[in-house]
C-alpha cells in the first residue's frame, strides 16, 4: 500500500506539466480548436462548472502564448515525475521478487528514465487510439465503425501489455525470464480492466461522491482510481511471483 501510494502521487503531480505541455503542443501545431470542438465538451459534462472555468481559462492562455515554455519545461517536469513513479515501482518489483542487488545510481536513473519515456508513449499512444480514432472516421457508416472498433481496443491492449511488460522486465534489478513476463502482464492488465469496470460501475450506480467532495470531485475520483490501478499492478507482479517461485521450486 504505501509503494502504491508514492506511486500514484508521482504520477497524479505528472498529470498537470503532462496536460500544459500537450496543449502547449497543440497551440504551437495550430490545433487549438481541438479543445473547443473536441475535447472541452467532454470535460465540461464531468466537472463543476467553477473547475470547468479555471481549467478552460488555464488551457486557453496555454494556447495563446508560453507555448514553447510550456513545450520544453512541461515535458522535463512530466519525464522527471514519471520517472519517479517507475523508480518506486522498480524498488517494490525487487521486494516483490526478493531481488537483493542494488543498482547504482547513475544506472538506477538511466533506466527509470529510459522507462518513464517508453511506457508513457505506449500509454499515450494506447489512450489516442481509443479517445481521438473516431474523429478521423466519424463519417464511415456500419459495419466498418464496428470493426475499426475492436481495431481500436486491439491496438491499445497491445500498447498497454508492452508498457505493463516493459516494466516487468526491466523494473527489476534483475529481469525477468520472458515466459514470466508474459503471464503477468496478463494478469495485471486483465486485473486493471476488471478494476476500471468495477470502479466505473461503482461510481455509476452506488456513489454519490458529487454531494460529498462538490467541486473537489473530480480530483477525489481521479486520485481514487490511480491508487487503485497501483494497487492492482502490484498485486498482479506479487501474484506472477509467488506462482513462478511455486513453479520453479517444483522443477528444482
């Protein structure tokens, strides 16, 4: 709990330098009316309307001007917190695993950071596909929108299994045989899609947590399900490491 817990605060405070640099991206691309047309109606639906008003502010500046501050600075600070996250998931992945060689420093930063870059494009690229992928073929009728949308959600499982394996096979000081990888990125993926649905039908037909936090819903739900998708990538490794320790004591 308390690995899950450094986790998900590194990447909840990644999320605002994340977010500054992606629309400072977008202003500097000459794309801004993707946030009135596209994006801001979805987020107006899910928060207050006093959050709706500062987030719609902050972002509209960003796309006037500091674009390249927020270009450059933003994505330093999102690479940095990020690669907090992962050097905490490396730490709990080598108690995890009983793994007792320590990397050096220097290696320990190399590797986390290297991490950081390519489980986060794989993330990313995994939530482009399956949120943006309509916008470029909203006009092509049944069946090819039924098909372009298992298309979709195919190619994001397959991003979000090589981030999940990527982290499972080099988080570790020491890696990970491959057919072990291959079974927890399984298991923790097929138990964070279990999780996201549970939670979305908790929130859906049992909470009322907008008459409890008010405008402070949205961030209480969002921290709520980082933390819980940290909870259940751990678990996933704990269980693909007492199975594959159970497993290797049986044919030693």
């Amino acid at each position: 709990m308390t690995s899950a817990s450094a986790i998900s605060f590194q990447i909840f405070t990644a999320l605002v330098p994340f977010l500054l640099f992606a629309f400072a991206l977008l202003g500097f691309l000459d794309l801004g009316d993707v946030w009135q047309k596209h994006i801001a109606t979805h987020v107006k639906a899910n928060v207050s309307p006093a959050m709706f008003t500062v987030i719609n502010d902050t972002i509209t500046k960003v796309l006037a001007s500091r674009q390249l501050f927020w270009m450059t600075a933003g994505l330093l600070v999102t690479i940095w917190q990020i690669s907090g996250a992962v050097r905490a998931i490396m730490g709990a992945l080598n108690r995890i695993y009983r793994v007792r060689v320590n990397r050096p420093w220097r290696s320990r930063m190399l590797v986390s950071t290297a991490l950081s870059v390519a489980v986060g494009v794989s993330l990313l690229a995994a939530i482009a596909i399956v949120s943006g992928g309509p916008l470029l073929y909203r006009h092509v009728g049944q069946p090819a929108t039924a098909g372009l949308f298992v298309v979709r959600w195919g190619l994001a499982s397959v991003l979000m299994l090589v981030a999940v394996g990527l982290l499972l096979r080099y988080g570790p000081a020491e890696r990970r045989r491959f057919r072990w990888v291959s079974f927890g990125t399984g298991l923790v993926v097929g138990s964070w899609l279990l999780m996201s649905i549970g939670f979305g039908a908790y929130l859906t037909f049992v909470a009322s947590y907008a008459s409890v936090f008010g405008n402070l819903a949205t961030i209480v739900v969002l921290m709520g399900y980082i933390y819980l998708s940290s909870v259940v990538f751990l678990a996933g490794a704990q269980v693909q490491a007492l199975v594959s320790l159970r497993a290797e004591r049986a044919t030693a």
